[in-house]
C-alpha cells in the first residue's frame, strides 16, 4: 500500500507557485516560480502591476482547486512564460453593477 502511494505522489506533478498582487490592478494576482525573482517578467507588466506586494506560496498540482484560475493552465504558463497573470471576471462586476441602485439619490422628507 505504502509502495503504491509513494507511486502515485511521484506520478503526479507539482511546482511552488508565488503569488503578488500590484498596487494598480484591482483584484489582480502574479504567479511566479521563485519569490522575489521577476527576471523572467516583462517590463510592460511590471509597470503595469506598480508595486508588488507578497501575498503566498502555493504547491501546485493538477489535483489542486484555485478559488479564480485553473491550475494546469496557471502550471503551464509558468513553465512556458515564467508568470500567470490572474485578472478579475469583468462579468462579476457587471453583474454586481445591476444589483446597485442607478444613482444614490436624496429621499424626499
């Protein structure tokens, strides 16, 4: 059993994720290989994101479930690229904007 299992663990793949978040894009997150190593990033981005603050370091793996991006793609961007790029679903906004009232007006006393 313990052979099997041990099996299984090296059969399946994972890489360490490190994950920032720029002070300019709302609710957008980096992933890259190594913490603080963002060599392999283009300046357009880095300018693009402003200052990168820390948030985690994830082991990633196929299994694994992330809350806003799909783990395989997010893996094969860092092996492509050297980052992922996580941005929010624009479609969540729009829908949140409807549920806001069109204006905040005044009640009348």
């Amino acid at each position: 059993m313990l052979n099997q299992l041990l099996k299984l663990n090296k059969s399946v793949k994972t890489m360490q994720a490190v994950i920032y978040k720029g002070n300019k894009k709302l609710d957008s997150y980096l992933y890259i290989e190594s913490k603080d190593d963002f060599s392999r990033l283009p300046e357009v981005l880095l300018s693009m994101m402003g200052r990168l603050d820390y948030v985690m370091t994830l082991e990633l793996n196929k299994k694994r479930k992330l809350a806003q991006a799909d783990v395989q793609q997010v893996m094969r961007a860092l092996e492509q690229d050297g980052f992922y790029l996580q941005i929010p679903d624009t479609s969540e906004y729009l829908a949140l904007a409807r549920k806001l009232p069109a204006s905040n007006a005044i009640p009348k006393l």
